[in-house]
C-alpha cells in the first residue's frame, strides 16, 4: 500500500479518517526495526514536514517523525499539569521557574483563588490565580511554592504559524486522574489568526487550560473551546499572553467570554485594510446607530479604529449598555453617531468547558 492512499487529508471531516492515518503510521513505524531506515535518517528534512505542512513520503520519514515526537512528547508532559479550582477541573503548562502557569480564563475564574496546581508525578502544591483575559480566554496562575519548576519555553509571537502545521497537545481531559500523566495527542493546525487557533487536535472537558506546542517544543498556545466536531477545536494564541502580561500579572480582569459580551451588529469587509463596514445587520445596535454598509470607522469610543480587527478589540472592551461615540468616513463626509452597545442574545456556537 502506497502512503497516498493511507494518509488523511488535511482538514478532513471525517476524525476516524484522521485516526486512522496516525495509527497506521504508529504500526508501520513499529513493525520495521530502526535499521531499515538508519541511513537515511540524516537526509529527512522534519522541518519541511513539522513547519511546512508536507506529509510523510517515506518509511525513514515516519521512523525519524516518532522519534522526535516521543522525545518532544516527554518533554511536554514534565511542564503541564493539572488545575484545581474549587470543584472545578482543567490544565495548564508552566513557562517560568520561578512557577508561573499559563491556563485558560475559564478554568482560574476570577483572579485572587486559592488553586492546587497537580505535577505530572501526581502531588498537588499550592496556587493561586492571576489575571484574566475573558475575551480571549487567556489566564494566568501562579505556583505559590518555591522552585525551581520544570517549564516550557512560549514561542515568539513574531513567528507566524501556517496552516497544516504539525502541533501536539497536552492536558487531563476529563480531569485529572490519579496514576494517568498527562495525555498527549497529535494534529495539525487548520486556521489562525490573532484571536484564536483551530487545530485538529481532539479536546475533551478538563483539557481547557493546557498547553499546544509546535515541534519543537515551544507554546504556541492554549486549549480553550471544545468544537462540536472534533476537527475543530480552538486555541488560545501566545500572543495574547504576551502583549497582556504585566495585566495579568497584576491580577486585572477585562474583557467577555465568548456569547456572553457586547456587540453592535456589523461585519466588516474582509478585502479592506480600514474597518470598513461590509454589513449592517436590521435592528441591532449599529443599525439604530445609522451605520451604513460602506462606512469607514475613524475612532471607536474615541480611540483609533486601525482595522475591523481593532474594532472588534475595542467592542469587547465595553459593556452592553454603554453609550459611545463613532466617528466615520462616508464618501467624502466625516460623521459623528452615537451608539449603545448591545448584548450577545445566544450562546457561541462554540461552547466553553472546564
């Protein structure tokens, strides 16, 4: 059987297609001892594939691919660890000796609890959470403890991702269990942007919090929803821990989880390297405002609106309720509106899970 016929599409709808794919490359590399493809070790580029998104063409290619990913995979689950937080359960992954533990939002609550933090080999020290980032669902904790801790290095925010990327993702899914270290899974990343990482790597409740790593061991991001397919499932970026952290380290909350904030009812044009506005949904805040398809927006609550990105940014900064002022560009006239921030009726079509 040739490789084109056995692997998995990337981004494939079908999870057992996926499963499939991985467990026979788990037997193919078994069943063929190490000196069927020792000389040709040397000449596999792992980069190509880990970082470029090619597949496996090869059995020397499997055979250094497992290798680098058990050695990889050792190394993830000595820095990730289990969160308790009151009755609740979930994940996350330490990134400093000194113990300061990445998580998400959603598994620390609020900032200021007391929180046991559960180590690979099954003790619990003592911690407590920072701040909290609700809109991104980035969150922070610290293990109050002293040192030093096993850690993970995060990835600079400056190296983008790309599509059909290989990561690996650790966590406790369904919470912590006495005797099992940390569960390690496989995938490949689907889509990214500055709000979130979709990846197929399969989560379940207690893996939120825990950490996504690129090959070569560093964080890149967080577990923080569950999709209703397990082909996606969504990642807090690094970056959002990095361009917050002295927030967070401060203990600040701001912010909304995801169907819970405001909105003001627009869809921005994604051909435009302004906020211009592509859509104004009928009897939402934006529409009663007198926004129009085709406005530009200047400043927002006024502060500078650079894009529709940075829009969505300073919306999630409010609360539904408030009045702000819009100022806009339509055809060659700047106006002023007033808004009042709405509130989200329905729940994401993603849903949060401790």
């Amino acid at each position: 059987m040739s490789l084109s016929h056995i692997r998995g599409g990337l981004g494939s709808s079908s999870p057992s297609a996926r499963c499939g794919w991985l467990l026979i490359l788990a037997l193919l590399v078994t069943a063929f001892p190490s000196s069927v493809v020792a000389s040709e070790s040397s000449e596999v580029d792992l980069e190509s594939i880990f970082f470029g998104g090619r597949e496996p063409q090869s059995l020397a290619e499997l055979q250094v691919m497992e290798r680098h990913q058990q050695e990889l995979a050792k190394k993830a689950v000595a820095c990730t660890v289990g969160i308790i937080v009151g009755s609740a359960h979930g994940s996350g992954v330490i990134i400093s000796p000194d113990g300061y533990v990445l998580t998400a939002a959603h598994v620390g609550g609020v900032p200021n609890r007391a929180a046991r933090v559960v180590l690979p080999d099954g003790r619990q020290v003592r911690g407590k959470t920072l701040g909290a980032y609700r809109t991104l669902d980035a969150g922070l904790m610290k293990i109050e403890e002293p040192g030093p801790w096993p850690y993970a290095e995060m990835a600079s925010a400056e190296e983008p991702l790309r599509i059909g990327q290989w990561c690996l993702v650790t966590g406790h899914p369904g919470g912590y269990q006495e005797g099992r270290s940390p569960v390690v899974r496989l995938g490949r990343i689907l889509l990214t942007d500055r709000f979130a990482i979709t990846t197929d790597c399969t989560l379940v409740g207690g893996d939120s919090g825990g950490p996504l790593f690129d090959m070569e061991g560093r964080v890149i991001g967080i577990n923080s929803r569950i999709g209703r397919l397990l082909t996606a499932n969504m990642h807090v970026p690094i970056n959002a821990y990095q361009e917050t952290w002295d927030r967070l380290v401060k203990s600040e909350e701001w912010g909304h989880f995801p169907g819970t904030g405001p909105f003001i009812g627009v869809r921005g044009d994604t051909e435009a390297a302004t906020a211009r506005l592509a859509e104004v949904y009928p009897g939402t805040p934006a529409a009663q405002a007198g926004l129009q398809p085709g406005d530009v927006i200047l400043k927002f609550a006024e502060r500078v609106v650079s894009d529709f990105s940075s829009l969505q940014l300073l919306v999630n900064d409010t609360q539904p309720g408030d009045k702000v002022q819009i100022e806009l560009r339509r055809g060659e006239q700047e106006l002023t509106l007033e808004l009042v921030v709405g509130q989200q009726r329905s729940p994401s079509r993603l849903e949060l899970e401790p």
